[in-house]
C-alpha cells in the first residue's frame, strides 16, 4: 500500500481547529520534489516514452479537474475516519517492503545500467519508476482536505494498474535477453527485480488497494449521507 494511504489521518467527526504542523508539510513537499526530480532525470535521459509522461498529465487532470467535481465532490457531512491502522507492524513491513523493492531496487538498477552502459535494461526498468514516482508525487494532493477520500484511494487504483503493464513489459525484456553488461549478476539480478515487483505490485492491486481500500474509501464517503437520511 502507498505511504499517504497509510499516513492519511482523517480529522474526527467534531468539529476542531485543525491542526497541520508545517514540519510535516515540508517534509511532504521535500519528498514530492525528491520524485519530480526523479521524473524528469528519467525523461531527460528518453528512458521513458511519450506514453508514460502523458498518462501522469492526463491522469491529473481526470482525477483532480474531472472526478472530484462530478463523481465524488468533496462533502462536508463526510465522515473523517482512518483508512488502516498506522500502528499494524505487519503493515508497516508491507509498506517498508514497497518501499525497497518497489523504489530502491529499481533506482540501483537503472543507476547501474546507465553506468555500465546497459540503456536497453535501464529503459525496461524506468517505466516502473516513473509512474511510482508519478504516483507518489501526486498522492499528498489527492489525500489533501480539497478532495474526497475516493479521489485520495483512486489516485494509487489508477497508477497501480497503468503500471502492471510497465511491470510484464520489464519482465518480458528481463528474460527474452540472454547477456548483459554486467554479466550474470546483472542479467539475474534484473530478472528478480522485475519478477518480484510484479508479483507485490499485482497483491497490492488486486488484494489491498481494489478489494479493501476502495471499498472503504466510498463507505466513509458515503457514510454521511446515511446518517442525514
């Protein structure tokens, strides 16, 4: 699961001042601009295609101009309430697994090809990269106070499925190359990158984000309007 899934703590249902301290605020927008600049070093070194760049725009625009006016318009009688518990130890493995696998693995690899010379293996991997830090850059704005907790879960829905065909793309390029620069621990070592963050993005689709969050996501949505009926 995403890092602003598992940090977005819902206001109670009393009415309080809300209380934001700027020393989380900055962390968050240090770290969407630690991913934006990882967006554009990859675009920069035309690892990633035109395809990619445009889904994050058009992604943008869908969910923040298009869905959160006319499909979940942020409600006041929405009900503030945590989408999964922060203090789960075995949530937090999951999210720590994520984020190595998921990021650091894949910045390693791609750094590693571009230094030895393997572009054909940094541009099999840096699709991945880019739309996780696409995601990741734009997640703090959907689980923002301006739009709804279903825009905030559809963001990590959207990009999650774009990028398992970035995933198979990768896997396919990993295990149809027989020689790499780097020998055998590159050639392997790309396979098992690629396999497994296919296989834990694929759980975190189809186990976590679409069977459980979202569904949560569009009962606390809803829930206010029960309770006025």
């Amino acid at each position: 699961m995403s890092e602003e899934t598992r940090e977005h703590d819902l206001t109670d249902s009393k009415p309080s001042p809300p209380q934001t301290p700027p020393k989380r605020g900055l962390i968050s927008r240090k770290r969407q601009l630690v991913f934006l600049s990882f967006m554009i070093l990859l675009a920069a070194k035309g690892l990633v295609g035109i395809g990619e760049i445009a889904f994050v725009i058009l992604c943008y625009i869908y969910l923040y101009e298009f869905l959160s006016r006319f499909a979940f318009p942020r409600k006041q009688t929405e009900q503030k309430k945590r989408l999964s518990n922060p203090k789960n130890k075995l949530f937090q493995a999951y999210f720590l697994a994520t984020a190595i696998i998921g990021l650091l693995f894949p910045i390693c690899y791609i750094g590693d090809g571009i230094y030895r010379g393997d572009i054909h293996g940094a541009g099999a991997a840096a699709p991945h990269l880019f739309l996780l830090s696409g995601q990741a850059f734009t997640e703090p704005i959907g689980f923002s106070d301006k739009f709804s907790t279903p825009i905030g879960i559809l963001g990590p829905v959207f990009y999650n499925a774009r990028r398992i065909f970035a995933l198979l793309d990768w896997v396919k390029a990993e295990f149809s190359d027989t020689q790499r620069p780097g020998g055998p621990v590159r050639l392997y070592g790309g396979r098992v990158i690629a396999s497994v963050n296919t296989v834990m993005w694929f759980y975190n689709l189809f186990g976590l984000l679409l069977p459980v969050f979202l569904p949560r996501s569009c009962e606390i949505y809803f829930s206010g309007d029960n309770k006025d009926d």
